[in-house]
C-alpha cells in the first residue's frame, strides 16, 4: 500500500472519531465536484457529514440571457464563436451552441486570437466564462489583440467573481451552510488573505487540492474548526496558492475588466458578481460592437436549483426532476454539470 | 467516376465472389448451426488520424461485433457513400486500408455498394458494413453470461482511440503520443475458442467506453460488478489528457478492446493471449440487483452509470 493510500485510509477513521455534530460543507468549484465524486469522497465519510455542490462551476450557472446573447452571434453564419467546451450544452429556450457549425471550441482563449488571424474575413467572437482564475487569461487575449489592432475579433464577457456570490449564499439565512471548501485554482490568483471576508458571515474555509488526499484533509480540518467552534481561513494548498496570490494576473483583470451585476442560473441577478469589459476596450465588447439586445430569459419556472445548491431542498422536491430536466435535456445548473447535484442524484437514484 | 471507383474497389479486394458482380453474393453454406450477423455505419471525420482510418475502422467495428457471440467472421458487405469531390487518392488509401485489414481478420468482402450524393450532402465518405459469421457448436458468450466470482478483464490501454480522434479534431494542441487502438480482434477470440478457453462475455467498448459497456453487462446479466482504480490501464499519455481536460477514461471509446468477463480459471490464457497491457480489472460479485461499482485503492466506494451525453472538455 503506497503512503497516499496510508494517508486517507488514517484520516478516514481520524474523521469518524473526531466528527461529532451534524455539519454541512459546501464546495464551490467545478473541479472539486468532479474529484469528490470521482474519488468517491461521500463513501469514506459519516453520515453526519453532508457535502453540498454550491455554484461553483461557471458555466453551469451562465444564464439564460447570456446564452442568448452568445446564440445571437452564433445565428450569423458570417461569425466564428469561439467557446470553452463544456458550454456548447447549455440550454437557453430550447437551443444551444451544439447546435451551430460555426462555434469552435477552443482550450485557451488565445486560440481564439489564431482563429481570428487565420480568418480574417469573419468576425471571431470569444465567450468569456469563468471566475478569476479565467478572468486574467481573456483579459490577456484582449489585451494581445488591441496590442495587435486586430479588428475581428471580441469578447462577450460573462465573468463571475466568487467572494460577492458566496457572500450572497452566506448570508441566506435559510442556507444550511458550515463550512466551505474553498477552490483551489481561483485561489492560485486571488490569494488566501481573498477569502477572509466568509469569517464576517460565521463560516470557515479551506483552501483544497484536487486530490483524495487534498480534500481529505479539508474536510478534517474543517470538521475540527466546527467542532472547535473557531473560525479560520487555512490554505491548505500551498504548494500552489500564496497569502497574495497571483497580483499580475489580478492587475491583469481589473485593468481589461470593472465589476457589473451578473445573472446566475438557479439564483437570479447577483449585484457586483459579474465582469464587464471597461470603456478603454469597447472596440473588444462584442455586446458593443454589435449592438447586441437581448431580452431577458428568465429561469424556466418550477426550477428549484438556486435551493438545492444552497442545500434547502433536494433533487426530489423539484416538480421538473427527472421529467423535464435530465442529464441529456438538463434544465438548471444542478443537472447541467455532469456530477452537479441532481445529475449525480438522477445517475444514481 | 463509377467505373474508376469499382475499379479501385475490384483492384484491391477482389475474390472469386466479389468479381463475379452478382446483384447477390452467393457463398458455400458455412457449417450447420447458429450464425451470427451484425452491421454498423461509418461516419468518422476526419477520415485519416493517428493509428488508422475510416477503411482499418469499418472491417474492425464488423468483425469485432461479430467475434463478442464467439463467432468466427465469414463474409462481409461493403456500402460507399461517398460526396461528390472525394479526393481519388484518400479513397485509394481507404480502399487499400480496407483490403489489409480484412486480410488481417481472415475475412472476405463478397458484395457491395457506392452511392455517389452531391457535394454538401455527406461528409466526404460515409461507409456501411455488414457481417455474418458462424458460431461454432458448444460456443456460448453473451452479455447475459456472467456469472458471481468471474473476473473482468480488458484487453489493453482504455480510451486512446477517442483521445487520438480529439486530437485529429484540434480539440486539443498539445503534443501527445497516443494512436488509435483500432483492430481486428477476432482471430485472438478465435484461438482462445479452439483452446476451449471458457468465456462467459465478450463486449466491445466503443462509445461510451468501458463503464458504458460494464453497465449494460450488470444489467444484462443483473449482476454487481466491482472495478478497482488501481487496476485500470491507462496510457500515460491519455491521463495527462484525462487531467486536463477533465474526461474519465473509464467513459472513453475504444476500437481495438475487448471486456472478456471469464471464470477465473480461464483469466491466465485470455491475458496470455492479448498481451502484457491486458489486465483483470474487476470482479463480478452477487447476483440480483445490475450495478457497476467503482473502488478506490484506499476504500471509497461509488456508483457507475451510462455515459449520458457526450464528455466535453471542461474548463473548471
């Protein structure tokens, strides 16, 4: 037996000895949900330890509007959409951005640069997602591009930042939340120091790997600050995330981006939670420079995604569960990310 | 163009069926007892990728489906549609492709077909064939075969046939050294039956890869299965893959694997006879309830489904 093996197997039994209350942890990373699941994290714990899959991967909470925007462009033969794969699924009012030749996908958004250089009679459209760890690497490819005077190509931001929408969950009194898994890649950028705001609502973090072994120990650390009742932000991944993170790459952001109101699937519009390309780079705005007007799409009715993330309800009490929202036909964010909560709960009922 | 193309078809795969150009095939009866027949259609783009192409892949597909019920492939059909302003020499390189790999199989092409539709109407080339082979007496492998205690085995690397073609696509740009496993595996069926090796069920993991294909055997056979992360063979190259982009092997395609579910006294033959990166996987456990579950090395135990949809790259 190798040593990791060793590892998790000793802090399996440390936390069934020291777990003593119900607690529930909530993770808000795309990444973290895939290793929890794939590591089979839920079976090596008690049952008094509920692990909730928050918002934490931003394509599974873009929202309706902002599909639309992005199907608006990829309607117009005369564009090349450029997107990060897994949004190609998304649903907004019946379509999706699968169902368009002219939408590539791309790994990095510097791909996207090539793509408009190699074509330069169509207009390339990147589809800016993610959260700061994302941020910083379009904020680069604009700024490539205005260095370049590249004239076709822009952006569609749809930004998120973590801290405003965990503090929007955190301070939900309904929210049955303990204890957070904090991400590790958006922590690389932000910095540790980032996340000391969730101590103003009452709740600790752990900065977390993607490994068994990582997230093991987040859990026991967190289970032993509960019990303890302290409150602490630990970076318990710091062979890759630092007190201050990644400042270039944060100047970066907020040098190409400003903050705006931003609309989460599942929870609706969030003040300040979103990133828009600032005025000095409007030529790069495609919502600019196409004039694009779309109306809001609301959230399909009856989706209760927005409670289940914030662990208020279960997969089962939605009335679309399993009927009109399934993993090939996902409706909400819960069901859209192959291991969201519903998607697992749907696979494995 | 027509005569061009049966031209380039008769070059290469000629035989004293195939020439005489029948509107039927008329053959020998094989042997008494059951036969067994399978077709699949042939759409990959792009045609040519590492490790293979569209020709090495229609004779592969239709022999190894045939081979999972034991049988021993005996003739196939070969259908073209092809879009007008298919490049000659790709379709040359096919065709040749097509004409090894069947010889590889020890299968005969006896009949076929080539559409021609307008340019803009296919992709390039779209291939169908058809297979019947012969299962000889006392052969009984199936998907509802398996039984408690047997071992679960897979015959090489999983996933390097879907990582090859993501790579031919431009999904990915990085440098990585991974070829399709496209090939014929009946004859190793074939020789592993004629040692009177015991096999339970044989399944090709194709789309959906090896969890897919294991799932459907647990229901078929409704049985538990448990798989074992640290006995999964996985090609350096497609877990860096796998890493970065967030795919799961055990949900990859693969063209040239079997699932041999065996009684554990046929185990050392059937890894005998496919090689050194063959490996037992897993175990079928009690009877009752189908589920196909996953053990980590150090006791975590989850739950595996179907592939639902296809595996995107992810971006968190």
């Amino acid at each position: 037996m190798n040593d990791t093996v060793k590892k998790i197997r000793i802090l399996k039994d440390k936390i069934k000895e020291i777990s003593q209350k119900d607690i529930s942890i909530m993770e808000v990373c795309g990444t973290h949900t895939m290793s929890v699941a794939r590591f089979a994290i839920k079976s090596l714990l008690p049952d008094n330890i509920n692990v909730i899959s928050g918002p934490g991967c931003p394509v599974c909470v873009t929202s309706g509007t902002d599909i639309e925007t992005a199907l608006t462009m990829a309607r117009d033969e005369s564009k090349i959409v450029c997107t990060f794969g897994d949004m190609i699924k998304v649903p907004s009012q019946g379509d999706n951005l699968g169902n368009y030749k002219n939408v590539k996908i791309v790994y990095s958004p510097l791909d996207s640069l090539k793509i408009a250089k190699d074509n330069p009679d169509k207009e390339v459209v990147m589809l800016g997602i993610g959260f700061e760890t994302t941020a910083p690497l379009i904020a680069c490819a604009i700024k490539a591009a205005k260095q370049m005077a590249l004239p076709n190509f822009s952006v569609i931001s749809m930004h998120k930042t973590v801290p405003i929408a965990m503090g929007a969950i955190l301070s939900d009194k309904d929210a049955k939340i303990d204890a957070l898994i904090l991400p590790g890649h958006v922590s690389a950028i932000t910095g540790r120091k980032y996340f000391d705001f969730i101590k103003d609502y009452e709740t600790s973090g752990v900065i977390s790997g993607f490994e068994a072994l990582d997230i093991m120990e987040c859990i026991y650390l967190l289970v032993d600050l509960y019990n303890n009742e302290k409150l602490d932000v630990i970076n318990n991944y710091s062979r890759i995330v630092s007190e201050h993170g990644n400042k270039l790459a944060m100047d970066t952001m907020y040098d190409v981006f400003e903050t705006c109101d931003s609309g989460w699937r599942g929870i609706g519009t969030i003040p300040d939670s979103g990133l828009e390309i600032k005025d000095e780079y409007a030529a790069f705005n495609a919502r600019k420079k196409f004039g694009i007007n779309v109306s809001e799409v609301l959230d399909p009715p009856g989706c209760r995604c927005g409670e289940i993330l914030m662990a208020k309800a279960k997969p089962s009490d939605c009335g679309l569960f399993g009927k009109n929202c399934t993993p090939a036909n996902p409706v909400g964010p819960c069901m859209v990310s192959s291991e969201g909560t519903c998607a697992a709960f749907y696979k494995y009922q | 163009m027509h005569e061009l193309i049966n031209g380039l078809i008769m070059n290469n795969l000629k035989n004293g069926i195939l020439e005489r150009m029948d509107d039927s095939a008329i053959m020998e009866n094989m042997h008494a007892g059951r036969i067994a027949m399978t077709t699949d259609s042939y759409v990959v783009n792009p045609m040519f990728f590492r490790g293979g192409d569209i020709g090495r892949l229609c004779i592969s597909g239709t022999v190894n489906d045939l081979a999972t019920s034991g049988a021993i492939p005996y003739a196939l059909s070969l259908s073209f549609i092809l879009e007008e302003g298919m490049d000659i020499g790709e379709l040359e390189r096919i065709v040749k492709s097509i004409a090894s790999t069947a010889t590889e199989a020890g299968v005969r092409i006896v009949t076929g077909d080539t559409k021609v539709v307008e340019k803009g109407k296919g992709d390039g080339l779209y291939i169908n064939t058809c297979g019947i082979g012969h299962i000889p007496d006392g052969v009984d492998i199936s998907t509802y075969n398996a039984k408690e205690n047997d071992d679960v085995i897979i015959t090489g690397y999983m996933g390097n046939h879907e990582v090859a073609m993501v790579k031919a696509r431009e999904l990915i740009d990085f440098d990585i050294d991974v070829e399709s496993d496209v090939a014929p595996l009946n004859k190793k069926i074939e020789a592993l039956l004629k040692k009177n090796v015991d096999i339970h069920c044989i399944k090709d993991p194709t789309r959906g890869g090896v969890a897919s294909a294991l799932f459907e055997i647990a229901e078929h056979s409704k049985c538990e299965t448990t798989i074992q992360e640290d006995a999964l063979p996985v090609h350096p190259g497609v877990r860096s893959v796998c890493e970065i982009v967030g795919y799961d092997p055990l949900y990859l395609a693969n063209e040239g694997k079997y699932i041999i579910i065996c009684p554990s006294g046929s185990t050392k033959d059937v890894l005998l006879e496919f090689g050194k990166d063959a490996k037992v996987i897993g175990k079928v456990g009690k009877t009752g309830e189908a589920r196909l579950l996953y053990e980590t090395a150090y006791g975590g135990i989850r739950r595996m489904g179907m592939l639902e949809t296809t595996q995107l790259p992810r971006i968190c």
